[in-house]
C-alpha cells in the first residue's frame, strides 16, 4: 500500500496510507480532536472528513473554533433545517441557505406565512433529524443529471441556478431523504449538530432582486454545546436591550418617519443635544489639529460629477437629476469635488501645504429600503468629511499625524480596542507604482507609531489608491467600521490639481480622503447601542434632574436648577405632584447620570441630595462643591459618573 505524508500546523509530518480520510487522521492525532473535527484543510482547500487524501499535503483539522470550522457548522445547520421544514411541509419549495457571520438562514417558498408555532415544530423536527444521526454524503453528477434530479422533486430555484452553473459537472450533499444543490464541504453526520436555535423569519426577495418572488428567510443559530448556545442566546438579548431603534425611541433621542421619508432621520432635541456636544467636540479638535472648516452646496452640477468620475462609477447610489435653467444639477453623495474646487480657487504654493479642509457636509446615497437600519443605514447623513492635500515629501510625516489623531479622538468617546486593516493595490488601478508603495508603507508606518495592530488586505484597495480602515470594539464585542484614511491618485489627475513647489514648477499633491468618525448618524447608533443609552455626563443630553419630594420645596428646587443652568450644567426639573419614588424611577430609566433629590431637609442646609446612575446614594452635597465635581468629570470628559473620584 502507497503512503503519504501529510505536513501538520505544527511543523510536523506524519505518514499516512493514501486514501486516509481527514476523519482518521484527527483521531491519529488524538481523541480531543476526532471528537472536534468538522472539516479538513488540504493545501489551504477544505474538505469532507470522509472524503480520501491521496497525496501528500499540507493538512489541517478545522474545528468550531475556527471561523472556517463555524462555516461548515453553521452551513450543514442550515441544511439540517431545510430537511426538517421538506419533512414537515412537503411542498415547500427550497431556494438557497448558506452560513452568514453568526449563524445561518435558509429561503423557502411556501403558501403561507410561517408562523412561531411553526418554528417549534421545525426545530423539534431539527432534534429528531439530529438524533437519528444520517450520514451526510456527497456525490458528483453531471449537469444533466442534476437538472433531472431536482426537476422530478420540483425543485424550480435549484434548476434555475443549476442552468446557470458553467461547469458540466455538480456536487449534491444528501443525508437521508433530503439533498441539496452544494459545493460543501459539510459535517459528516447530522449527530454532530448538539444545540440550535431558530430566530426569526423575514421577507427576502429570490436572488435579492425585488422583481423576483419575495420568499421566507427563517435565521437560525447552532453551536457545539448548550452552554456556548444559552451564552449566545443571552447576549441576543443584551443586543436587544441596547437597540438604538428601541432606546433612541425610549429616551427620545431621534425618528424616522416614513410620511417624511425612509431613511431620512429627525433629531429630536435631546439627540440634537448630544450630536451638538460631538459636533463641538469635533470642531475643537479639528481646529486645534491645524484643520480649516470649509461649507459646502449639497448640489452640484452634472459637468462637477462627470469630472470626478461619480457620473460614470456611481451613477447607480446618486439620486435623479433636476434641471436648473437648462442645467443638469444633482445632489451630492460627496464632498470631495467641492473640497478641491476651494483648492484650486487659486494657484497654490508648497509653502501653503500640507491644507486640512474639514466639513460635516451632509450627503445624500441611493439605499434600498430592504437594506434601511435605523441610523446605521440612512439616504442622508452627515459625513466627518476630511481632505488633506500635502506635498509628497511631507506625506509620510501627515499620515503618521492624522492616525494618531483618529486614534486620540476615538478614545476620548470610550473605545480602546480598535483591528485596522491596510488595503493594498488591486489589479486595475491608477497611479504608479512608486506613488502606491510609498502610500502603503506609510499607512503601516503610522499604525506602528500609534501602536495600532493592522492586517494587509492584499489587493484590496479602491482603484485610486491605499487605504487603512479602523475599527472599533463595542462593549458587547462588536466591531463597528468606523475611521478611514484613503489616499487618492485619481482626482488629483482628473482635477488637474497643482502646487509650485520650490523649483518654481507645477506639481501634483497627494489628496487624502479622512473620515474619522464616519457619519454623525451611524456614530451616534453606534454610541447608543455601546453605552445602552447611559452616555457619559460629558455626552448626555440632561446632566441632572431635580426631584422634589413635596410642593413645598418648588421655589428652592427652581433656584437650583437655575443656578445649574447658570453653571453650564444641562438640568431638568420635575416637580409633579407624585410620589418621590415613582419621579425617582422615571429619571432612573430616562438614564439621567445624578438625581438631585430636595427635601425640607435639603432646603435647610442649602444642599442637593444625589443620586449617581445606577443607584448610588451619595447622600446631601453642598451645590458649589456638586458643580465643581461635575464640571471636572465632563472637562475630563471620563466615562463613569462617579463623583467621589473627582
């Protein structure tokens, strides 16, 4: 019998007969991992474990902890669902059901609505599939066979996607009485499938085109044991509880309203409050940065569009045009053209360089409304926008600035833990290689001096030029796409931009596209949802609340919430005739950080009771010392609400 070799992660090798299954050689290497196995890597390529290894590879056993290993877990999972729903509803028709970042979906085409009795039952049937343990098989067929097999089962949207198919032949994945269209690879058994859950049906078009039939999505979530699966489940539920949709409503921060227009966002005052806060902070970094505010239309003519390309590559995300006295106009989705036409308002010297133009330019993109997400996915929004037009000899020294300043103004908001990912050149773009290298080598540069960890997106890059994208982690552990510095090779061109350096000749600078906060809208979700709407004091939109116990403390309470006010401290006062208690919870869910508390008692030593966010009794405080401990936490803009720290 021939043997193989097969290079292990560990640097080792091993000697394998050939034909070795991938199932075999995990329990070669030990029992732990046989148990674990779902898939193997051969020379970077996954594969069934029950599929022979006939030469010598490089080979990895891919367990749960990988996201490769989640794939294949949460991809045969969703089979495992399409066989129980044809089991119980035969004349449901199967689309498609692949693994997406957490968990897996699967599209059905059926009468009627399901329902979540209809869940249960799915799942039950789920539990019953997995008990019975049916191997899970793959086997090839040509075109024609595969187009015969489905079309004797009715299976209408896999011989459509099979005709469309360029290779003759294609693998089907069958486990008892069920098959599916399929690449794989997939989990051996259908016992290897321990815990899940069926989350929620939604609408979704076939092949997510809305001319095509609207079908079922039922969500799904499967994990290797109970526990790992209840954590999950748990965290859903926190991810519930931080909804910025739900408490953007409940501390009535902000609202979309569809007689206004979907995805068109109202800032009621509360949130219009906490965004002006950003917007000052913002602008007085900015200024101390060495940045220059610019305004610009939110229109532009179509000849402004057709020079910076947007006319010919992203036409499709701007809205119609309008005709303004024989003009073609449209509404802007970018601030760039308007950036540079101010540059090139004049002829610039090299002594004027490196220019910062910032605006918080409002724009406006085409979105589907499938794809509208409260405030993270709008048609309008205001933009952090930057542009940085810099000499190339000063570019490396800017770039190593500028990260250094999304970085610092990223942990002034309370995020620590950032991944940024440097996208390099792709294939077809502009721009010489010289220019790009350098750009590159930058980026990396300044993500060291930052101490910033980075990956390469290898050939990733827009077409005109490197990128670095930082994200940020939420308190929940969610990464959110948040800063970007882009270089530019493109317009400079298109624009025929210039400086005179000091030759005396003309030169082309570099531009550099900066959003460092992203977009107002998407920010401001994204700060709700981490802080679950508890904002530090510096952010929130009420700094107190007075709460009077009795009428007979108004006028004093009146004169302390006025002196607040005076001292720049945004103050509310309730004086209902209610309870104390019941006025107490109500600024307690409004998540007003100190409740000041006045009683008979209060009234007599000129002071304020206070209360901290989250319960904490700090007992009478005299009101000049509760300022001065307040103003120190919003000037140091900390995160907590404590005043005994200060």
């Amino acid at each position: 019998m021939s043997e193989i070799r097969l290079r292990l992660p560990d640097g080792s090798e091993k000697v394998f007969p050939a034909g070795v299954t991938g199932q075999e050689v995990a329990e070669k290497i030990g029992p732990r991992l046989a148990k674990d196995a779902l898939a193997v890597k051969l020379d970077g390529r996954l594969q069934d474990l029950n599929i022979p290894v006939e030469k010598d590879s490089a080979a990895e056993i891919v367990t749960f902890g990988s996201s490769e290993g989640r794939e294949v877990y949460w991809h045969s999972t969703s089979h495992l669902l399409a066989h129980a729903v044809k089991q119980l509803f035969p004349q449901a028709k199967v689309a498609i059901g692949p693994a997406i970042e957490e968990g897996f979906y699967y599209d059905f085409d059926f009468e009627r609505p399901f329902t979540p009795e209809d869940l249960a039952k799915i799942e039950q049937k789920m539990a019953e599939l997995v008990k019975a343990g049916s191997r899970i098989t793959r086997r090839n067929l040509t075109k024609a066979e595969a187009l015969t097999f489905f079309q004797k089962r009715s299976e209408t949207y896999k011989v459509e996607l099979i005709n469309e198919l360029p290779d003759n032949t294609v693998s089907i994945y069958e486990q008892d009485d069920f098959a599916d269209l399929c690449r794989g690879p997939h989990l051996p058994s259908t016992a290897k499938i321990k815990a899940f859950k069926l989350l929620s049906v939604a609408g979704a078009y076939w092949r997510g085109n809305e001319k095509n039939k609207m079908l079922q999505r039922i969500y799904g979530i499967s994990f290797t044991t109970k526990d790992a699966l209840d954590a999950h489940l748990a965290r859903l539920e926190e991810i519930k509880r931080r909804d910025h949709r739900k408490l953007g409503k409940e501390l009535d921060l902000f609202s979309i309203s569809e007689e206004s227009g979907a995805g068109l966002v109202l800032w009621h005052p509360r949130g219009a409050l906490i965004r002006k806060t950003i917007e000052d902070f913002w602008r007085d970094e900015h200024q101390k940065n060495g940045y220059d505010f610019v305004y610009s239309p939110h229109v532009g003519r179509a000849t402004l569009w057709e020079t910076s390309g947007h006319l010919s590559f992203y036409r499709e995300n701007m809205y119609s045009s309008m005709d303004v006295e024989g003009q073609e106009y449209y509404v802007k989705p970018m601030n760039c053209p308007f950036h540079i036409m101010i540059y090139k308002n004049k002829l610039r010297s090299y002594r004027e360089l490196p220019m910062r133009f910032a605006e918080l330019g409002t724009v406006y993109r085409f979105e589907r409304s499938g794809v509208l997400h409260g405030l993270l996915r709008v048609r309008g929004f205001t933009q952090d926008d930057a542009h940085i037009f810099v000499a190339p000899e000063e570019m490396e020294a800017e770039i190593i600035r500028v990260i250094g300043f999304v970085v610092k103004m990223l942990k002034t908001f309370g995020f620590d833990d950032f991944k940024a990912y440097i996208a390099t050149r792709p294939e077809n773009s502009v721009g010489d290689n010289r220019m790009w290298e350098q750009a590159t080598q930058a980026l990396k540069l300044a993500a060291d001096k930052a101490e910033l960890a980075y990956e390469l997106d290898e050939a990733g890059g827009a077409f005109y030029g490197p990128k670095i994208d930082i994200k940020i982690k939420d308190a929940l552990g969610r990464l959110w796409q948040c800063s970007t510095v882009q270089f530019d090779f493109n317009l400079p061109e298109r624009f025929d931009m210039n400086f005179i350096g000091v030759d005396n000749q003309a030169h082309r600078p570099y531009v550099v596209h900066r959003a460092l906060l992203g977009s107002l809208e998407r920010f401001f979700g994204m700060l709700i949802e981490h802080y679950a709407g508890a904002f530090p004091v510096w952010l929130a939109p009420v700094h107190a609340k007075v709460v009077t116990i009795t009428d007979k403390q108004l006028d004093y309470a009146k004169d302390v919430r006025d002196k607040l006010l005076a001292a720049g401290l945004r103050t509310e006062l309730d004086a209902r005739s209610e309870k104390i208690g019941f006025k107490i919870r109500e600024a307690a869910l409004e998540k007003v950080p100190y409740i000041l508390v006045v009683g008979d008692k209060e009234v007599q030593q000129n002071a304020v009771a206070v209360r901290e966010r989250g319960g904490k009794d700090l007992g009478a405080m005299a009101m000049d010392e509760f300022i001065t401990k307040v103003h120190s936490i919003i000037q140091e803009k900390r995160t907590t609400t404590e005043l005994t720290r200060g």
